[in-house]
C-alpha cells in the first residue's frame, strides 16, 4: 500500500503541470490588444528574461559549488553523494517555477489591459488564470520533485528510511538557495527600480513613472513581476516544501517505535504530508473555477471565494485522509499520539493562516482605523505620518505571535512536535489557491501601467485599477499568510533539526544558549539594514544610467527639453514641431540596459546577506555547538517574525494610506485631496514603507527558513 | 569581619549624600543672573516641582497598594511582611533620589547660563556640580537603602540569609516601580511638551518653540529634566541595585556548599557586590575632581579624563576587594570557581560597558560615517533620509550584542552565573560619575534655552551651546550604557530567578518555552507602539490647551495678532503701541497649567504600558510555570535590547544628521546650510527620532528589568 501511494504523489504533481500547461496555453491564444500594447508588452516580457537570465548564470556558479561541496559532504555513512542530485533538483525545481511563472505573467498582463477596454469580468479571468500557473506550477513541481526523488531514493538497495529522508533534506537546501536569490535579490531589485524610476521623474527629469520617456519604467514594471511573481513564488516553494521535508522527518521517528503499524509499510507518518500536499493541488484547482466576476461586481468576493472552497474541501478531505492513513493511536517516547489528533493540529494550522491574513487586513486595509490614524496623522506632517506608521506596524505584530504561540502549544499538545510540523503543511495545503491571488495582484498591476503607457481611455485604466486595488489587498494578506507559513515552516525543521541530532534540550540557562539567542536575535535587524541600504545603492546606480541616457541618447535629450519649454501646456498646445521631438523619442529610451544595471546591483548586493545567512549556522553549530545552533535559530526565528511582520505590515499601511487620498478623503470634516501636504506627507510614509514591505520584510522569511534548513543540513556532522 | 563590612557599607552611602549636599550648597550659591532670567529659572523649577507633585501623588497610591499585596504575599514561609518595608523604601530612595537630582539641576542651569556670560571654564564646573548630584545621589541612595535594610534583617532573630535576600527583594521591585513612572512617564511627558511645543509653533501661531509667549516653552525645559535628569537617575538607580540584589541572590547559593569558608561568616559573596558599589562612590567622586576645562578648552576631554580615571582606579580596587574577600578557590555543583575568576567577571562587565558606548559614539556622533550616510541620504528627501536613520539603528544592534554575547559567555567562562550577575555590577559600579556626566547634559541644554528666553548675547549661547553639544554626545553613549548594564542586569536578575525557583533548565524545545519567547519577543514592539502612540496624543492635549490659552487670554491673543500683522518686520520696525502690546503678554501665559494637561496626559498614557508590563509574568508564570515565564524573559529582554539599542542610536543619528547643517555641510561638492532642502529633510529624521530615543527606547530599558523583578518576586510563588 505504501508503494502505491508513493507512485501517486508524483502523478498529482503532473495533474498540477498539467493545469498550467492549459492555462497558459489559454492566456497566450487572448488577444494582445494594439501594435503599442504589444511593443510595450514585450518590452517587459524581455526585460523579466533579461532579469532572470542575468540571476540564472550567478546562481548556477553558486549552485554547482555548493553541488560539490554536498556531494563531498554526503559521503559519510548515514548519506550519500546523491544527496548534491537533491539540491540541484530543488534548485531546478524552483527555478523552473519561477520562469514559467513569470513567462506567463509577463503574457498575461497585456492580455488583460486589452481584455479591460471590453469589461472587468474577462479581465479578471485573465489575469487570475496567470496566476493560477505560478500557483500551481509551484505546487506541481514540489509534489512531483519530493515525490518522484522520494520515489527515486525508496527504490535504492539497502537505504533505511532515514537515510532516504537524509538524502532528501537536500532537496529543500537547494529550494531555500533559490528563494534567496529570486525573493532577496528580486526585492531589491523591483525596490531599485521603483526607486529609480521615481526619482528620475522627481529630481532629473521631471517626468512621472509610468512615462514612456522614463528609461526606468520598464524595469519598473518588470520589478512588479520578479519580486511578486517569483519572488513570492519562490519563498512559498520554499516553504512548502521545507515543511514537508520537516514533517517527513519528524514522522520517520515514529517508525522506531515498536508496535508502529499501519497499511503503508509504517511509512504513514512519512508519506501523509506528500498526501495532503497532492490533495492541496486537487482542492487548489477545484477552487480557482469558482473565481468569477460580473460587470460590476467585486473581484475581492469571487477571490475570497475561490479560497474559501479550497479550504473548506481540504478541511474535510484532511480529516479522511488522516483517519485512513494513521493508526488511531499509538505512543511515542512515552506520550499518546492518535490520529485525530494530527488532524486537529492540521486543522490549527490552516486556521492560523486564515486568522493572520485577516488581521492583517485589519492593520493595512484602506478605510481601517489604523489606516485612518495614519491619515489623519499626516495632516500635522511627514514625521508625524512615519511615526504613526512605525507604531502601526509595530502594534500589528500582537495579535499575529499570540495565535502563532497559541498555534505551536495547541499543536503540540495535539500531536507533539509532529504536530507542529503537520500543522505548518496544514497551513500550506491551500499554497496552489493562495500563491495564485497572491500572483494575481502584479498581472493587474503591469496591466495598470501598460494601459498608462499605451495610452488607452480612461475606463480601461480604471477597471485595471479596480483590480490592482484587489490585488494590494490581497499581497498583504498573501504576505501576512507567508510570514506565519515560514514561522512554522522554521519551527518544523528546527524540531527535525533536533530530532537529527538527537538533542533534547536547549537550554536558556546556558550562556551559550543565550548568546545564541541574542546573537540570532540580532541577525534580522542586521539583515533589515543590509537590503535596505542595498536598495539605495542599487537605485543609485539606475539614477547615474538614467543620467547618462538624458545625455547621450540624442533623441531622449531633444524631447526632454521640449518638455521643459512646454512645461504647463497641455500636449495639444504645442507647436507640430515639439510633437514631432517628442514622438520620435518613443522607444528610444534604452530600456534593457537600465534593467541590466539594476539587475547586476540587486545580484551584487545579496550576496553579503546571503553569506551572512549561510555562513552563520555553520560558524555557530561548528564553533559552539549544537545548543548553541539551537539557541541562535530560536532568536533568529522570533525576532525575524516580528521584524517581518512589523515592517510588512507598517508597509501595507503607508500605502493604503496614501491611496486614501485618491478619492478625496474627509479628516475631522475638512477634506484633503491628492496634491495637498496631508497626502505628501503620505508619499513620504509610502516611500519609506515600500522598501519595508517588497524587500526588507520578505528577505526575513527568507532568513529564518534558510537558516534552519542549513543547520538541518549540517545537524548530522554536530 | 562580616559583621564589620556590613555596617560599613551605609557609611560609604552617607558619604556620597555629603558630597551631594556640599555641590548642592554651593551650586545654590552661584550667582543666578538677571532679574528676568531668575524669573524663568523659577517657572521651570515650579514646571518640574509640579510635574513631580503630580507624579508622586499617582506614585503614592501605586505604591500604598502595592505595598499592601506585598506585605500580604510576604506572610508566607520564607519571607516576611516586612517585605513591604523594603518595597516602599526602595520607592522612597529611588523618588527622593530624582526629587534631589531635580531641584539642583534647576538651580545649576540658569547659574550655568550666567557663569557662560563670562566664560566656559565656570560654566562646566556648575553644570557638572549639578549632574554630579544626580549621579551621586542615586549611588548613594542605593548603597544607603539596601546596605541599611541588609543590616537590618541581619540582625533579625532567626533568619536565614536566604530569608533576608528575599525580603530585601522587594526593595528593588520598588526602584523599578519608580522608574516605570519616572521613565516611561517622564518619556511621554517630554516629548509630549516636545512635540506640542515644535506645533504650536508650526501649525498654530508661527513662534518658535523658546519663545517666551509660547505657553509650551517651559513644559518643554522641564521635559528635559524630567526626561534626562530624573528619568535616567531613575532607570540607573533601578540597574543599579536589581544588579547588586541578583548578585547577592546568586551569592548566598554558595553558603549551601559545604567547604565553603571565609572571614566574612560566609557572607563574602554576599557582600561583595555591595563592597563594590561602596568602592565604586569614593572612585566617582575622585574621578569628579578631574572634571576641569579652560577657556577654548574640550569639555569633552574633560569630562573622558573624569570617567576613565574612575574606572581605572575602580579596576585597581576590584583586584584588591575581590582577593581579599573571597577565596582563592571553591567549587559549587561540580564547578570550580576562584576569586581571580569573579575579577575577570568584573573587568569583562567594566570592558563591555566602555565599548558598548565607544560604539554608540560611532554610530551616531556628528561627522561619523553612519552619520554622513544619513546627511547624504537627506539631499533626496525625507524619506530617503528616514530610510537610512532606520537601517543606520538597525545596523548599530550588531557590534553591542556581539559584545553581550561574548561578555555572557566570559563571565559565565569565569565565574558562572555569580560571574554574569557580577559584571553587571561590574558595568554600574561607577554609576556616580556615569550618571553624573548624563545629567550634565540637560542642564546644559536648559542653560542655552535660558540664554534663548533671556535674549542674552550671543556668545553665551555659543559657549552653552558648546556645552550642550558635548551633552548630547555624553546623553547617547549614556543610553548605551544604560541598555548594556540593562540588559546584563535583566539576565543576573533572570539567573536570580531561575536559582529561586529552582528551576536548572528552560528548554526552548518545550512549545510552552517557544510561546514564551515569541510573546516576549512580541512585548517590546507592543510597548514602543505604546509609547509612541501616548506622546501623540499627549501632545494633542497639549496643543489644544495651547489654542485655548492663544483664544481666552487676552494679552496673548493681542500679541499674536501684532505679532502676525507685523510679520517679515524687525522688532525695531514696530510701531510704539505694538511694542507695548507685546511686551506686556510677557509672562501672561500660563505656563503651569500647559505643564499641568501634559503631566496629566502622560500619567494616563503609561497606565496601560505598566499594567502589561507588571501582569505578564504574572499570569504567565501563574497561567503557564516557571519555565514558560523563563521563555518570556528571555523573549523580553531579547528583544528589547535590541529594539532599544535600535531605536536610541536611529534617534541619536538622526539628531546629529540634523545638527550637522548648523554651520553648513559639504555634501558631494556642495555646500548646503540651515534651511536648505537637505536640512528640512533631517528635521524630519530629527522629529522621528525623539520619541524614539526619549521615550521608546528608554522606556523598553525599564520593561525588561521591571517584567525580571516582578518575575524573581513571584518566583518562590511558582
């Protein structure tokens, strides 16, 4: 029985490439709309390869090297050199979603500006059926790739499951490489070439965005997807995945125990995480067919109900498979476990997720009364506006760790450590679902600004916008949802990282173990600093090649100073000439080299953060210890979480702030519009919480969970 | 020889009281000044005299209740409602040590602008006479209390040391419930008065904040005394004798070994911390003689010399005190300590606390590289520049907590947990002088605020200024220094906790411990948000009560209108009866009620924040044991150390970024000055920064070791 379920795993995996391999066929045959939306479409589409090509080559150099170095490592009894076969399999795995991804991202966003000049219901399809394939091509090669090495590895002669599971572990490592360089080096990225194209417009040249002249827009607009799309779809590969393996191990434990028995060849324990993971992909895509919306209606609803339904199957679906997988009881190093209780730990991690997203939709969401502190706080100025947005942020963090701490007691006391790791892959069942809203809210968003820069009517740019505006929500909520994911993600492979090494205690009474804490505590805030001074520089660098465009570009440097002479002049105004200047300037902008340059920056300014994530298990657990490992995962996992959610949540917030002001909003019975101080107060709130939410917050999920998995990787030298 | 020792401890206390006596007489000796310049020293000391009333009236009640629960808790076995006693003499102590500080720093500061009149020697010499009272005061409070209270129970019948430790416990519960009200109280009231002030000026009626018609002006000096005078006295009083009682908890441990022998009855582990202190006044006072400048001289040299001539003298000592009073030798639970071992404990405390403040001095001193970077950052906004304050804090947390870690490590390598408690005392036995040197700084920055009101000329402002600009280095590395010894006190206090409940292990795989530390960690965000949220509020009070005052007084209401008729215009350009008109809404304001609503609004504002930070121990370590209350602490103290140390050096940075625009910055080539865009863009940082650095940050300091004294009280509890 155990043999036949570890041939199906594999098989959902495909029913998920399969789903994509659909849906992408199907947005590729939408109409792309006019000859301009194409060329701009384009534009970006090759600027995201530009992009991932450029982060591909530095990362096979980094993925060979330490390829050889795993190899080597497996050598030891306990392993085997297949263990390097694993990482390059995560990382490839990974890689691989990303690209498709961003492929079909970068399809879908033109397609769905054009479907907008008809009405939103399309529209909606469309983009949400692009982010259906990162979803799910997520989902689908982590089920395929764990299954099918799983399966590889079972069939090798004489491996216990121990060793299987080993071997294995590597396949998270190389997942974990991946998602720091797409989900850190991609923040930076998209928060450089936000940046960089802002201020071009501000302090060069005067001229917006969003503007076709602005050399910087392009890679504005492919920041959008390389830090949402695949950055995003990285860090949840990552997690999923590394939950999994955590539980598999944790589950391993059990079969040495005798009296272990049940219909799987006592690998029930090892295989139910695999289990509900290719049940996730069924319930995933059962749920993205009830994704539909009406002229009219509210894209918010039919996302909310897509997810809901997936939860609500998976919820029932877990609790037969659970039931029928598991003995209904059995005892462990002297504690009961039974099988309803693994399901009630599933069932707290899948709550704990919801319950996160919707309180941080409470502290980022526009109208909410801590958005409207911040609002009404930028009457009296910016810093007034930071500081409110600071304690925002900071106050958010509360409620999130007491349903965290609550979810890790309420889990363990369910089912032990295996319960807090099940619970963790509780959590990330739905990832097919909440990986494409999540993915969803950038194809609006490059929808939104290719509508801009094609100029297209208005309605066309505000169905996109009622649609972007669905989609920041959703980030939040998807980022509040990644956050507590990694936390427990963490928490799983910390508990396999003592099971593996056989340590059952580590103790705060222990300086070491103090040390550690403090040390580990301090990791994220040094991190948070490293990513967002990165980002300055790198924004730096897009500035000085904006310059030298202006300059050097005859064609920019004629229409720029029409522009200047026309300043205040409607565009009908000007004389025939200074149109013609200005239109021959029309894709002369060299795009692909500003994204050239903010790529090689974001890709040279994480590697020094992600030596520090590396090399720091590896210094501690080999100079002080296993305990003292523990201790420095346990500071960087708390702290990280909070840092995380602080500066995610704080980011939100500035944000939805600042869109407030839209519309016009009433403060104390006076209103305030767009242009007046109380919204450039919120500009400058907004400006400081974005590299917040898009580069420092999400590198810290990164952080934490790579950490783990390097001293999970480690833990058998120790 | 144990008895001799104990009666010669409070002798040392009285002789620090008779230093600050003999300062404190001849400050008031000094001659005040003008007639006008008396006036406005009196309106600050009836402001801080008011605010103290105020506080103390709350206080009482607290305090009276507190007292109460106390005597009752005390009647079990083990203790005594005597307990009680020493919880409202620790109050007592703490309350009259910040009552002295103030009253002489109001009378130093206007003395300190007149001797500045003539010249800048005499101006240090009465600024430092007045912190040095602070500082002496505080150390001598301490070694009088607790030494007396020690002698006390001593020599009641039948008491073991244990029982008297206990009993003594409560007076350190007591300073830390003063410093609550002092610190975190005193934070929101100064940055409230801050704030309101700066607005006033701003939003309201376009005066500045020293102007003498802003009713705001003098809340606003008393902030600075109540916030850096009396507010860090008590803060180090509160490190200062949690420090001493830990160690004297973790010494009695010892007595339990047999073997165990000396010439002080067995007391000399005991005792030793107290001998310490004792030592550590004659070497602050010593070191006070030092404190000289001359005319074009460095006060900043001068006040160095004072510090490190006390330190080293104190290091001289230790050697001395250590191996005369303990053994050369003894073991305690396996473990072999020696008295060579406690005084590398002591010199790793003394080390750490030194370079802790070098490196604060690094990262937020005028014209250092964080600094500039900030400066830098400020020539493309406000938000540019609030982006690299925060990563210049983040990044400050990494050095100082390598240096805490290394140093628990050390200390424990030398001495175990006796060696870590020690240390602490080790950092704080040179308080006098420390505390001494902090509290000059408001003094000076009242002076000049006195020299502003008095419309002196303007060399006297330059010399005060001269003064406050060394004061605001001094304030920074003292913050510093007051999170080290913080934190190195929080951890002697948890050792201390962990030996009373008799608990060896705190286990981070136990989920209970895990929850704890997440909560814990989750506390300091909590608490900031607090007290950053109070001070905006405060404020709004504050301004309201301003617009009141500007509406129904009707000199100021006709000073205003001239004042803004005759905008743009020199005084001397004023017409006869505007003149008049001005000149008579001199001291028409009232500035008692603004200091009134602000006392009142901060008070009520830090209920919230000492509710949480009293009862979340307690209904942990009641709701969830000993070992999850010992997760919380480490969670707490953890992360707020780092939060602290975060927030205190963003805000230092940020006010030196402002700063340095004073005289003109070269930025990149280029000259910008007072007034530039780049300048208003650090007053943003600037006013980010205070409540940052003058509430939050210092106000976490006091929630770390208040939740480790509450949780060492309710220890035998659990």
């Amino acid at each position: 029985m155990g043999q036949n379920l570890i041939y199906a795993v594999p098989f959902f995996g495909l029913i998920a490439l399969a789903y994509t391999f659909i849906k992408s066929s199907w947005v590729s045959k939408q109409d792309v709309g006019t000859e301009k939306m194409g060329r701009i479409a384009d534009n970006i589409a090759d600027g995201a390869m530009a992009f991932l090509r450029a982060e591909y080559k530095v990362l096979s150099i980094f993925v060979i090297c330490v390829a050889l170095l795993m190899g080597w490592s497996g050598m030891q009894e306990g392993s085997s050199p297949l263990v390097a076969l694993s990482f390059i399999l995560g990382a490839i795995c990974s890689a691989l979603a990303g690209f498709i991804g961003m492929k079909v991202a970068t399809k879908a966003n033109v397609r769905t500006t054009n479907a907008a000049r008809e009405g939103l219901g399309k529209a909606l399809e469309i983009a949400f059926a692009g982010g259906s394939v990162m979803g799910l091509g997520v989902v689908g090669l982590g089920v395929l790739g764990l299954g099918g090495l799983f399966l590889f590895y079972s069939g090798m002669d004489g491996w216990s499951i121990d060793k299987v599971i080993t071997v294995l572990t590597g396949f998270s490592f190389g997942a974990s490489s991946i998602a720091l360089f797409a989900r850190v080096g991609g923040g930076i990225y998209t928060k450089a070439a936000d940046v960089g194209a802002d201020l071009v417009g501000k302090v060069e040249a005067g001229i917006p965005e969003d503007h076709p002249l602005n050399p910087a827009t392009i890679a504005d607009n492919v920041g959008d997807n390389v830090g949402d799309v695949a950055g995003m779809g990285a860090d949840l590969f990552e997690s999923y995945v590394g939950s999994i393996i955590g539980t598999m191990v944790l589950g391993a434990a059990f079969m040495s125990n005798p009296g272990w028995a049940d219909q799987f060849d006592g690998l029930s324990a090892v295989l139910l995480p695999l289990a509900l993971a290719s049940v996730g992909i069924i319930t995933s895509i059962v749920g993205t067919f009830f994704v539909k919306v009406k002229e009219g209606g509210d894209p918010q609803k039919a996302l909310n109900m897509g997810e809901f339904i997936s939860a609500g199957i998976m919820l029932i679906a877990t609790f037969f498979i659970v039931k029928t997988m598991l003995p209904a009881e059995w005892t462990h190093n002297g504690i009961t476990y039974g099988s309803l209780g693994v399901f009630w730990a599933v069932l707290i991690g899948l709550a704990s997720g919801l319950l996160i997203g919707i309180v941080t939709e409470y502290y980022t969401g526009t109208g909410t009364k801590p958005v409207l502190s911040i609002v009404k706080q930028s009457v009296t100025g910016a810093a007034t506006n930071i500081i409110s947005g600071l304690g925002v942020g900071m106050i958010s963090t509360a409620i999130p760790i007491i349903i965290l701490a609550a979810a890790i007691i309420g889990a363990h006391h369910f089912a032990g450590l295996y319960g807090i790791a099940i619970a963790a892959v509780g959590m990330l069942s739905n990832t097919g679902i909440q990986l494409a809203v999540d993915a969803y809210g950038p194809i609006s968003d490059n929808a939104g600004g290719i509508a801009e820069m094609a100029e297209l009517p208005k309605e066309v740019r505000q169905r996109t916008d009622k649609l972007d505006a669905v989609g920041n929500t959703t980030a939040a909520i998807g980022k509040g949802f990644a956050i507590g994911s990694a936390a427990l993600t963490a928490l799983a492979l910390f508990a396999a990282f003592m099971t593996t090494t056989g340590i059952t205690e580590i103790n705060i009474a222990n300086p070491k173990v103090m040390a550690g804490l403090l040390v580990g505590g301090m990791l994220p805030f040094l991190f948070s600093a490293l990513s967002m001074n990165a980002v300055g520089r790198a924004a730096m660098d897009m500035i000085k090649e904006v310059r030298r465009q202006f300059k050097e570009i005859p064609a920019l440097t004629a229409a720029l100073a029409v522009m200047k002479s026309n300043e205040g002049k409607e565009m009908s105004q000007w004389s025939d000439a200074d149109r013609k200047t200005f239109e021959a300037a029309d894709g002369k902008a060299d795009y692909s080299k500003c994204v050239e340059i903010s790529t090689r920056a974001s890709i040279r300014e994480m590697i020094l953060p992600g030596i520090i994530a590396v090399s720091s298990p590896v210094i501690v657990g080999f100079g002080g210890g296993a305990e003292m490992l523990g201790g420095l995962l346990a500071g960087v996992t708390v702290c990280g979480v909070l840092m995380a959610i602080f500066q995610s949540n704080a980011g939100g917030a500035w944000d939805n702030a600042k869109k407030m002001f839209e519309e016009g909003v009433d403060i104390d019975g006076k209103m305030h519009y767009k242009g007046s101080d109380a919204h450039k107060a919120t500009v400058v709130g907004d400006t400081v919480g974005d590299p917040f939410k898009d580069t420092s917050g999400p590198s810290l999920n990164i952080l934490l969970k790579l950490m783990s998995v390097v001293a999970l990787v480690i833990a058998p030298f120790l």
